[in-house]
C-alpha cells in the first residue's frame, strides 16, 4: 500500500491527478482516516473539480491535522471552493480563521479581494489587493489581479498598464499575465499591443474561455476600425 501512496505523489506532482487520485484511493478504504493520505486526496479532488469530495476531505484536514503547511493550504483551498460554489460566507470564514491564527499574507488578501470582486465589490477587491501588495510589494499575483481589475473597470488605466507590464517581467510566459496585460493595452486603446499580447495568452492556453473572448472582441475592434476607414 505504501508503494500505491508514493506512487500517487509523483503522478500528483506531474499533474496527472486521476491517476494519482486512483492510487491514493488504494491505499485505504477509509483514506478520512489517514490526514496525510486525506490532504492528498482532497488535493486531487480539487485539481479535478470535484467540489462535493474536495470539501470532504479537506474540512476533515482543517479540523484534525496538527501539520501547519497543511491546515493554510487546506483553509485556501476551501475559501476559493466556497467563493466559486456560490458560499461567500464559509469562504470568509475560512480565511478570518487564518488571519486569526497569524497566517496574514498575500494570498489571504488576495483571496478575500477574489471574493468581492466575485460578489461585484469592486472597492473592497482593490483594497485587499492593496493590502496583499503592502505586505509583498513584488507580489506577482497580486499586482496582475490588481492590473487586470483596475482596467476591466476601467478605473485607472494608466495604472493598470503599469501593474500587469510588472506582473509580466515575474512571469513572461504566464497566459494570465499576457491576457491582462493584453487587456488593460485594450482598454486603453492601443489596439495593435492588445492583439499581440492576447494572442501570446491564447496560444499559451488555448482552451482559456475569457482569453479566446478578449481576443475576438480585439480582432474584431480592429476589423471595425479598419472597415470604417475603408
């Protein structure tokens, strides 16, 4: 059965997820038991979107594991399935739990302005980001988070601009940061720079919904413009 577990952690590693989530579950017929076989599990389940049993097992890790690392990771996970399935509350309280607990960091903040900025909040978004980027000010994620919302609502173009060009410089090849970066240069009119970074996004991730979206709206903007002066 130990082979099965380690086994279940290189294929985890590879981001091969079923399989590893197969192999973990031969490990035990009851893997609740185990927190260290539990936390894996609940990874996997996370990785393959399968919510119901993500929670599971990964409540059962925040309410009985001593392992530090674990409960953090465990309490993030949760907040971001509880925001995505519609359960702001829960997902609050999950990181209340860690800010009281002494684990204050980026990707707190950074989760709670993902929560409000999913709740329409745009306000108390940008001022956990802010907060998240107080405590890191090279906080990759953070600043692209940042970039992207300040120009979707188009409240500081300029801004934005700045704050997903730095992102980029952490990250050149993430399909994130090239799609907010394509994005803000959209907003801001600048067309040609839009398509160029956009269509690095896409390229990077072509199955991504809202880039192939951002970029139809680009190549399309731009076909407008060009027929008009036709």
């Amino acid at each position: 059965m130990a082979d099965n577990f380690f086994e279940g952690k290189r294929l985890y590693k590879l981001g091969r997820y079923r399989q590893a989530l197969f192999e973990f579950l031969k490990v035990s017929e009851e893997p609740l038991e185990d927190t260290n076989l539990s936390y894996y599990v609940g990874l996997c389940y996370s990785k393959i979107s399968d919510w119901d049993n993500a929670l599971l097992y990964l409540e059962s890790i925040v309410n009985s594991d001593d392992n530090i690392l674990r409960i953090y990771q465990g309490r993030m996970i949760l907040s971001y399935i509880y925001t995505i399935t519609g359960r702001s509350k829960l997902a609050e309280f999950e990181l209340n739990k860690l800010i009281n607990d002494g684990f204050e960091s980026p990707q707190v903040y950074s989760n709670y302005s993902y929560i409000y900025f999913e709740n329409g909040n745009t306000d108390k978004s940008v001022e956990y980001l802010r907060k998240a980027l107080e405590i890191d000010p090279n906080n990759a994620n953070a600043m692209n988070s940042l970039g992207y919302i300040l120009a979707e609502k188009e409240i500081d173009l300029e801004m934005a601009l700045e704050y997903c060009k730095k992102a980029l410089k952490h990250n050149p090849d993430s399909a994130a940061y090239l799609d907010s970066l394509g994005w803000a240069y959209y907003r801001v009119g600048k067309n040609d720079e839009s398509r160029h970074y956009l269509k690095r996004a896409f390229d990077a991730s072509p199955d991504n919904k809202l880039i192939a979206l951002h970029l139809r709206t680009v190549i399309d903007k731009i076909d407008e413009i060009r027929k008009g002066s036709l």
